[in-house]
C-alpha cells in the first residue's frame, strides 16, 4: 500500500473520533460519548494449495500477520452498556479492506473506583473495499465481519484510559481473478480468521 494512502486513513479515523467527541462532550446528564480508538496486528495461520517441481499439489501453511486500526464511537446507555458504530482498516497482504459496522463495550463488573475494568466486545458489519487496489483484471468484493473480544481499560473512571484488547475477527471477502488458457471459472471464496492483539485510548 502506497505509504500516502496509509496516512490518509490514520488521519480520517483520527478526524472522525475528534469530531465526533466535538459533537457530543462528555455530561453527566444524558448519554455520554464514548470512544475506542485502537491498533494493533491481525495474527493467523493459512493453507494453500501449490504445484510442485513434479506436476503434483502440495500443501503450504504460512503464518501471517497484518496491520488493523479501528475506532469504535457510540454512546454510554447505562454505566456498564455502550453502543455504537465501528470504522476500521485492515490490512491483508492480498486485500486492503475497511469494515463498516455497529458494535458494543459492556463492563462485567459493575461501576467502581478501581483503575483497571474487564470489558467483552461484539462488533458485527461488512468490509468494503473502498481502499482497495487489486492488480490487473482481479476483483475483490468485501463481506460480513464478525469480531467479539475481550479487554482491559486501564485509568481513573470518568477519564481517558488505556485499552488492551484480544478479540477473534472473521472477515469474508470474494475474489475473482481472471481466467488462464484451461480455466472454466478462478473464483475464491475467502474467510480471513484472524487473532486481533489492539491497543489504543479509550474515552
């Protein structure tokens, strides 16, 4: 990815989260707003097939990692719920793809004075690719993202913490790249299962 799109991203995400804060400040009347803001790396393992030196198929497994930013900006309902809308860009080594989505943070225990909170996580939406640039005569097409997870939010109640996260992200995404001499069709069906490690702010 050129590096002028990868800044381009950064700065969107970033102008989203301050102007969403702008709109609506933290109160203690109402629903105050919440934000998530975090990046990290999107670790697995994949299996493919490849032709060997005598003509036969064998089978290859690569570990790979992939960079992943993401904001989460929503509203507290009630002093363990919030929900909101999701904005991410996730960097595959063969798609560029921006899933778009709601989700919600939910504390298990219950309000407090201590520093250091659990929270779980679900994120449900579409990867769009809109940043994406395949090469000649290949299409790649987004699909569902699911994305629950579990965290850490480490600072004083009622101010900016840290945020340490560990979630499990499924992305399906369609590709159709075109056809060689004896092809009938070259389409693939992808299901990127990821280990999403974030860390971030959260406010």
């Amino acid at each position: 990815m050129h590096p002028n799109r990868m800044l381009l991203c950064v700065w969107a995400l970033l102008v989203s989260m301050t102007a969403a804060q702008a709109q609506f400040p933290v109160t203690k009347q109402g629903h105050p707003f919440v934000n998530y803001t975090e990046v990290g790396g999107l670790f697995g393992r994949v299996a493919y097939t490849v032709n060997t030196w005598n003509g036969n198929n064998g089978e290859q497994v690569d570990n790979k990692i992939s960079l992943t930013i993401q904001t989460f900006n929503g509203v507290q309902l009630c002093p363990r719920l919030a929900v909101g809308g999701v904005v991410a860009v996730d960097w595959y080594s063969a798609a560029l793809l921006m899933p778009v989505g709601a989700g919600l943070r939910y504390d298990l225990a219950k309000p407090n004075d201590k520093n250091v909170r659990v929270f779980v996580s679900a994120d449900a939406g579409y990867g769009f690719t809109w940043l994406d640039k395949s090469s000649t005569n290949n299409e790649i097409k987004g699909g569902l993202m699911l994305n629950p997870g579990i965290g850490l939010r480490l600072g004083k109640p009622g101010k900016g913490a840290f945020v340490l996260s560990l979630s499990y992200k499924r992305q399906a995404v369609q590709a159709a790249k075109p056809l060689q001499w004896n092809d009938i069709s070259r389409d693939e069906s992808r299901v990127y299962n990821r280990l999403a490690v974030r860390l971030g702010i959260a406010f």
